[in-house]
C-alpha cells in the first residue's frame, strides 16, 4: 500500500523556522540566512530528504500540503534541489511549474502575449523532456505557434491532454527529480566529489519572479570578486526579458556596471543596482565568503532567487581567504584552513623553470624515449628535444649562432653522457 508524506516533511523557510543543512540541504540553509538579512526573497519552501526519498519509491505528497505552495502568489513555483553540499550536484531547475490555460489567459492580461506564451511554452517543453521522458526534438520549435504545436505533440504521445491540475505538476516534478538523484549515473558522479553513496536531496520549492514581462525585466547574477585572480572586481550579467532557457520578446544581455560597448543596469535602474551592491556586500559579511547573488528583475522590483559560493580558482582561494581574514570577517586560524594544501603550489606553477640539459628531468625523459624508441629496440631518432630544438636554453651553451643545432648533431655534453649508439640516426629501412 502507497503511503503519504507527513505534512511535517514540509516547511516554510522564515527567519524561525527548524530548517538543517543535513535534512533540507545547503540551498534551503542559504535561503533561511537570506530571510534572515531581510532580504527580498520570494516565498519558499523546503522539502526533507526524508520526503524526497518517500517519493522516489512511490509515496504520495499532501495534496492540501502542496496547493498550499501556490497560494498568495502568481500561481506559478520554481522547484531546485538542494544537496547536504553544493559541490554534490543534483538535478536541474525546474520553472513556472502550475502553468494552465487558465494561468495563460491572466498572464496575457498582465504580460503580454508574447510573454504568457514564452512562459508556457518553456514549461511545456521542459515538462515533456524531463517528466514524460518524451523526444527533445519534438519539443525544439520556437516562434509563432510553437505552443500550440508542442500541446498537440504532448497529446499525440500521451494519449491525453496536458495537466491543467497544478498540484499534479507539482507532484510529477518532484517525483521526477527524486528518481533522478537516485540514478545509477548521479549516483556515481556525486561519489566521484566526495558523496557518500546514500547522500540525501532536499529540495526547495519557490514562488516565482518572473522575469518575462513589460518595463526593465529579466534575470541575472552579481559578484564582487573575480573567479580567477581573486582581486576585487564587480562580474556578472543581466540579461532581460530571459529566465533560464525562456526568452521573451526584445531578449538582450545588458551590461552591469556603465561600458562604453552597451547599456548597463546601472544607467537603466540606478536605485536597483546600488541595492543590488549593498547585497552583495551585507552577503559577504553575514555569509563570511564570497557570494554570487542570483536576482530577477520583475517591471523594476527586484527579487533575490539564491546565493552561493563564488566558483574560485586557487589562486582565487588564497586572495579570498587572506582578504576575508584582513576585513576580521574570519578568525586567521579558518583562513588558514580554507586554503587548499595544494593551492599555493599551483599558485606558482606558472614560475616553474624549463628542464634543462643534464637535470634530472631531462635524463628520465632520454631514458624514456631510449626505451621506447622505434620498434622497441632503443633506438633513438635524435637527441632530447630539449638539446635538439631549444639549445639557445641549455646549459651547455654551444650551437649555431642562431642558437639551434642540426637535429642529428647532439652537443656533446649529450654524446658524452649518452653515448654514439643512443643518437645514431640509421636509415628507415634498417629500423
């Protein structure tokens, strides 16, 4: 017999709320410390990993639970998944789950019609894929009547009409995320970073910004550092009337901070780009890292999606951890531990010197070849590459006045030490 859920299992993220990182996941975890900065984030709720799991083996969510998430909103919920770790992965976003007809016609009322139908369309398509399991090339089509075609695929394969219910939506798409966690591929790739192999998934269902629509809208993300060299340097992109894959009408990518190439976001809402900043920067000091800051700009209200940690190098590492620790936003002791071990080697690795003739990474690479040489009988084509084609660098310092040496004339720093028999270059036909 098919069990339900607890209605516990779910909870609302607020600044109170008994939201864990070992049962609802970093994500959720994240979004409570946001609230808590009084941060405008949309509604959300977490699902347990209790819960997720149930649901891969078949058990039935509360349906009031779930009609719950929808109300006092656009109608309209984002699910993302949220691992005990975000390096562990986890299945991809899904948006605007609990579109209809009925949702349709209002969004044509407050959106337009080029958007409503760009916004169902991307949820149609996504759908199809990722819950029915149908062919992608049958749900590829854009532009005018793109809905309607892929509506009339969905009911050619299904036998059926597409949900209207958008608790069904709902529960398929949970469902559907659930299996994909646990399937023989994630399951490797997540252990492969760490993960033990029952890790569990939360996942995050959120009340959506939509970023379709009329006036300065659209989605995008903010960092104050830069992922390579770790200086401070304000990245990222806005990119109006798009959200995830979906692009509505008059779609384009608009600069950040004033550029002479294009408009920026900060000559289009200047009130909005300093708040954004001012996110960023209260992020840095409640989180204690570098955060990347996900944002939707809906008709000029912004909207906070998700924060997490900015992708670094080592080198990047390193700048972070002693900026962090100098601004006293972390003890010097954790700076200390948050830099990799192998992180100030790489940090150098472009200073390493060239080998050269005679070291000892010179004579295994000759050693090497001699082993390896044609047909296996040692025999070598000519001298190391590092004596042949770049003798201006040895430390024997003979050649030809343009510092380079014929190809079957060793210098004799390597005749010596490798003897004739080693560079003897003999006709192709005797090898």
């Amino acid at each position: 017999m098919t069990r339900s859920l607890d209605p516990t299992d779910i909870v609302e993220i607020t600044s109170g709320a008994g939201v864990e990182t070992p049962v609802h996941g970093w994500r959720a975890k994240c979004l409570q410390r946001l609230v808590r900065m009084d941060l405008p984030v949309p509604r959300s709720y977490a699902i347990s990993a209790r819960a997720v799991r149930a649901m891969a083996q078949g058990a039935l969510a509360d349906t009031v639970a779930l009609g719950a998430l929808f109300a006092d909103g656009s109608g309209l919920v984002s699910v993302r998944p949220s691992a005990v770790k975000p390096e562990w992965g986890g299945p991809g976003t899904v948006l605007n789950v609990g579109i209809n007809d009925a949702c349709h016609a209002r969004l044509i009322q407050t959106r337009g019609q080029d958007a409503a139908d760009a916004i169902y369309l991307g949820f149609v398509q996504s759908y199809a894929i990722n819950v029915a399991r149908l062919d992608p090339d049958m749900f590829s089509e854009d532009g005018e009547g793109a809905l309607d075609r892929a509506l009339a695929a969905y009911r050619n394969e299904m036998d059926e009409e597409f949900p209207q219910d958008p608790v069904r939506q709902l529960t398929e798409v949970l469902r559907s995320m659930a299996r994909a966690w646990d399937a023989p591929t994630a399951r490797l790739l997540r252990q492969a970073k760490g993960a033990p192999e029952d890790a569990p998934l939360g996942l995050v269902v959120q009340q959506m910004a939509l970023a379709i629509g009329p006036g300065l809208t659209g989605s995008g993300t903010i960092q104050m550092i830069d992922s390579v060299t770790g200086l401070r340097r304000m990245t990222g992109r806005f990119k109006g009337q798009m959200q995830g894959r979906t692009r509505g009408q008059g779609a384009q990518t608009l600069y950040l901070t004033r550029d002479e190439r294009g408009p920026a976001l900060e000559d289009l809402a200047p009130e909005v780009f300093a708040d954004l900043v001012g996110f960023c920067l209260a992020a840095r000091t409640r989180l204690r890292d570098e955060m990347q800051i996900e944002f939707v700009i809906s008709d000029g209200e912004l909207s906070i999606i998700d924060a997490q940690r900015v992708q670094r190098s080592s080198r990047a590492a390193v700048r972070i951890a002693v900026a962090l620790a100098e601004d006293g936003i972390i003890p010097t002791e954790e700076a200390v531990m948050r830099v990799e071990p192998r992180a100030p080697r790489y940090h150098h690795a472009r200073y390493r010197r060239q080998p050269r003739c005679g070291d000892r990474q010179d004579r295994l690479h000759r050693r090497r070849r001699a082993g390896l040489g044609r047909a296996g009988r040692g025999l070598h084509s000519g001298p190391p590459r590092n004596c042949a084609r770049r003798h201006s660098r040895h430390a024997c310092g003979r050649g030809r006045a343009d510092g380079t040496r014929r190809h079957d004339q060793p210098c004799g720093r390597h005749r010596a030490r490798a003897g004739p028999a080693l560079h003897r270059r003999r006709p192709w036909h005797q090898h």
